[in-house]
C-alpha cells in the first residue's frame, strides 16, 4: 500500500499506518488518517514504547497537494519510500513537536542537523509569532552560529546533553549582549555585559539559543504583557493570556518555537503558564538551582540567595524536564559551590503501582473550577487506575489556610521590598484593618509593610510547616492538587491589579486569591512538577502540580513521566 502511494497512487479514505525508526531501538508509528471532510489529513506520531500521542506533525491533502506548513519527512526505514514520499508530497514532517530527547538521538545518528533544527525553528517564529508574541528579543545570527558550531563539535565526537538543541530562555535571565529588562520601560537599554550562570550552563550544555521570551512588567503578574514588547497570546486561544510570568515561554513550547525553555517561579511562574499553555514545567526545591544574573535591572547579578523565588525548566514531555534540570541544578560556583556539589537522590518509586499519593483538589479560601476539578480527578483515576495507593484527605496535610496567609504575606513582603512603592501610605492603610479581618487581601497588606521582627516571626511559622510537610513525606510519595482554580482566562490589563477579579464558573474573586495554590508549594520551598492533564473545557488545557519531597526533585519528576505515559502529555494547539 505505501509503495503505492509512493508511486502517486491515491490511498483509500480512512487510517493507514506506517513504522518509522529514529534510531536502531526507537521504533514509531506515523498514523495517517485520510479524511476527505477538511481536504486533508492530519499526521500524528505515536511511541509505541508509551502509547500516547505525542503532536501533530505535518499536513497533507489526500489528492496529494502540498501545504505550506509542511516540514521535514521522519527518517523511516523504507528511505527509498520517504525520498519519494518527499518529492511527492514536500516535506510533510516537523521536527519543531519533538521532544529534546528525540532530537538529541536524531541529531547523534545524523537524520539531521543542528543547522537544520535551527533554521526550522527561527522559520516557525517568524511564520508565527507575529500573532503568538512569545520571542520578544530574538537572537537568531549568534542561534545559527551556535548551530553550527554545535554541529562542528558533533562532527569532533563531542557529547553534551543539549548538543544543538534549540532552546528559548525568559528575558528576565542576562544574556550578554541582548537587553534585559523585566519589562519596564526605563531599563529598555539595559545590556548585560555577562550571562546568567544558567545561561552560561545551557552554553556549555551545548543548547542553542534563539533569544528571549516575553514577560509582565517586573514579573508582576499571573499574564504577559509589557508596554515594552506587547501582549503574548495562548496559542489555543488568542484572546487568553498564556500565565505568567514565564508565558512567554510556555507560549514559545506549545507553538513549537524550540524544544526547551527555562523560567522562574516565585508565584507560580512556571507552572502556571504550563498549566495554560499544556505544556510540562518544575519548580525545584528553594536553593537547588543557581539564580545569579535572574535579577531585576539595574541591580548587579550578585549571588544572592532569595527567599521563595527558583529558577526551572520547561518542556514538552516531563523527560526534558528531568533532562534541562539536570543541567541547570547545583550551587552558585562564587558561593557553596566552591565546597559542594548536588547529588540528588533517585526517585522513590519506578512503577505507578508503588507511589503514595495525596490527592487535594478543594481548598478553603478559593473554590476550584470545573475544569480544573475534572483535571485533578481525571489524574487521580489514572493513579488509582495504574494501581497506585490514592487517598483524598489526611491529617497530616498542613492547615491550608494558615499556608496561604504565611505565603501571602512573605510573597508581599518581599514584592514590596524590591520595588518602589508608598510605603507610607501602605502603613496607614494597614494601621486600619481590624484584627479580625483575616483575609487574604489584608494578608497582603499586612505583609507590604512588614518590619524585620514580623518576618522572622512568619519564618519561624513557615518552619513549623516545613516539618509538617516532612512528616506527611513519611508517608506518602507526592500530593497532587490544582496550579490555579480555571484553565487560562481572557486577558486583563487592568492597571490596578488589586481590583482585578478571577471568574470561577460565574463568580468573581479577587485576583491574587488564585496564588493559593501556587504558594502551597512555594512557601515552605518543596519541588512541584506540572502536568497536563487533558482539555475538559471549551477546548483550553489544564494542568496539575506534583509536589514532592523537599529535595527528592526526580520523585514528582518521575511520577509525571509515568503519568505522561498513562494518560498522555502535551498536545499540539489547532
């Protein structure tokens, strides 16, 4: 049947498969199905190792027309087939949907190049972007000059885990010769004269870099957008912002526009766009990852250890995840990595059948949406379903609400602390709340206006739930529970963002309540890995967290792999 078509003959309507290598042990499966309804059919690839979709990857007509948006053949075991194939239908295959791990095993047997991926890459971006807006500074003549260099080490027999992989990074990282500006507009000449340390780590991983992704004013906010370099849209729906305030680049990986991305997370940053986006992001454990030169401009790139706030990964399956952490864990070399290294230990559990898992889906100060409910249930019944120990409520979980307050109040506090505000104001408007009035808003408050004394105060409180956390540990693997109550919501530039309102389900609530869950990870500094978890509503993606054990990263790193395996990972938007 395929030689047929090779020859030019038309295939019947209907799904034909073909098995396709990309290595000598990576077998795969393109699935064409054939359908005369939209004049075309869609080409996705499935893994039969861990029978999941893995993305569309190229578009043809079944009368044999070939579409702009077609991209490179996969290297199938029938070459001869593929050549004609290729000058049948053009280059009716991506490889922008790949994982970095398929690309690295592409890249090592020669089925392309560095030069290659690159080109196709910076092609995507410039086709577009222009309705996305997630690249806000490109870099791409030093990108094709790391291309090739990339290849020319791998012509030498070099082998570096991200060799000639194209990666994306958040602009708030010092890139030496590009600006950085967190997007505010005083700083838009900002040029660091060097790079952030894991810059320099993807450099030296071989990773190349096609430029920046876009961010909200001071990373400031739970969107992306800045008068500087403009709005970035969800490639799902334009009209919705794609999370921040690493959007830029979630939006960047679900749009194809390379293979990996690092962020950061002091509120959700990177979880919360991959939660909007459908794409996988981790938040290491407080202090794993070094953050010199991920500072606010004009302040120096100095080594300083921040509270809450991490740097992480971002990707399209949870085994890049695992990949890019590797890189980018370990000390600052100024500081403790002049004595340590980081050896972290291995996953708890292989097999889903062997995790103990807490699943919390409710919290007591913010209602949880429909669609984020059926994602965190649908996970739960995959767990559940795959034989592993589901519970839904245990005592040792730490009080929920005193966590949020704890969070909210550092999280304010340091905010404030690094950005111009009336202080004086803020104290008189905190001198009037009533002690009674418990809220989250005068959390907020309350924290903008902390002295010393109370911030030691709050520390030693977020201690005692640390050793909550380590108790409830003992006896269970990870705790699964929502990112933010709704999937992605339409965008909202409201200057005051006090005033701003989050819709659950038809019910308005003030805006910064949604970092509940977001901080329930943050406060006391745990890794939390984010998931998808399917579209359950009118078409958006949804995602989950999985908090882990402080420091035990590859737990939660490895339950989402299988996870991924067992209800399936990131799906391409259409």
């Amino acid at each position: 049947m395929l030689r047929r078509w090779a020859r030019g003959e038309r295939l019947a309507l209907g799904v034909h498969d073909i098995w396709c290598r990309t290595g000598p042990d990576r077998p795969w499966r393109i699935q064409v199905m054939l359908d005369e309804s939209d004049g075309g059919d869609w080409v996705s690839r499935r893994d039969p190792r861990v029978r999941r979709p893995l993305g569309s990857l190229g578009r043809f007509s079944a009368a044999g027309e070939q579409h702009d948006e077609l991209r490179h053949p996969s290297r199938c075991a029938d070459r001869h087939f593929m050549a004609s194939l290729r000058g049948q239908y053009g280059r009716f295959m991506e490889w922008i949907f790949q994982s970095a791990e398929e690309l690295t095993a592409a890249l090592r047997t020669g089925e392309v190049t560095s030069v290659e991926l690159t080109d196709e890459a910076i092609a995507r971006i410039e086709r577009d972007d222009k309705v996305i807006n997630a690249i806000c500074v490109p870099d791409f003549d030093r990108a094709r000059a790391a291309a090739r260099g990339a290849d020319r080490a791998r012509a030498r027999g070099e082998v570096r885990p991200l060799l000639g992989i194209p990666v994306t990074v958040k602009e708030s990282y010092d890139i030496a010769g590009l600006p950085t500006t967190w997007g505010m507009p005083p700083h838009r000449d900002h040029v660091p004269a060097e790079d952030a340390v894991q810059v320099s780590r993807l450099k030296a991983a071989g990773a190349v870099i096609l430029g920046k992704t876009n961010v909200p004013l001071g990373l400031q906010d739970i969107q992306s957008f800045n008068e500087l370099y403009g709005t970035t849209n969800n490639p799902w729906d334009h009209d919705r912002t794609p999370g921040g305030s690493s959007g830029g680049s979630a939006a960047a990986l679900a749009s194809g526009f390379g293979a990996l991305s690092i962020g950061s997370d002091l509120a959700g940053s990177l979880r919360t766009p991959a939660h909007f986006c459908g794409v996988y992001a981790h938040k290491p454990t407080l202090g794993l990852a070094a953050t010199r030169g991920m500072v606010a401009p004009p302040a120096p790139p100095l080594p300083v250890d921040l509270d809450l706030a991490v740097v992480g990964p971002m990707a399209r399956t949870a085994r890049d995840l695992t990949l890019l952490l590797d890189v980018m864990a370990g000390p600052d070399p100024l500081t403790f990595g002049v004595a340590h290294h980081v050896t972290l230990p291995p996953p708890r559990h292989e097999r889903l059948g062997d995790f103990r898992v807490l699943v919390v889906g409710e919290h007591p100060l913010i209602p949880t949406g429909s669609a984020v409910r059926a994602g965190v249930n649908r996970v739960a019944d995959a767990l559940a379903d795959g034989g592993a120990r589901v519970e839904r409520h245990s005592p040792l979980l730490p009080d929920l609400t005193e966590a949020a307050t704890l969070y909210t109040q550092l999280l304010f506090s340091g905010s404030v602390a690094r950005f111009p505000v009336d202080y004086e104001r803020l104290r008189t408007r905190a001198a009037g709340l009533s002690a009674d009035d418990q809220s989250l808003d005068a959390a907020r408050l309350r924290g903008m206006v902390f002295s010393h004394r109370d911030w030691i105060e709050a520390n030693n409180r977020r201690e005692l739930h640390r050793h909550g956390w380590r108790r409830l540990f003992a006896e269970f693997d990870a705790v699964v529970c929502p990112i933010t109550p709704t999937a992605a919501f339409p965008h909202d530039h409201d200057p005051d963002l006090l005033e701003r309102r989050i819709d659950i389900d038809g019910v308005g609530y003030p805006y910064f309540d949604q970092l509940v869950w977001a901080g329930l990870a943050t406060m006391p500094g745990l890794p939390a890995t984010a998931v998808p978890a399917g579209r359950p509503s009118e078409g958006l993606p949804v995602g989950v967290q999985l908090i882990g054990p402080m420091f035990e990263d590859r737990t939660p790193l490895r339950l989402a792999e299988l996870l991924e395996q067992k209800i399936g990972g990131f799906q391409a938007p259409r």
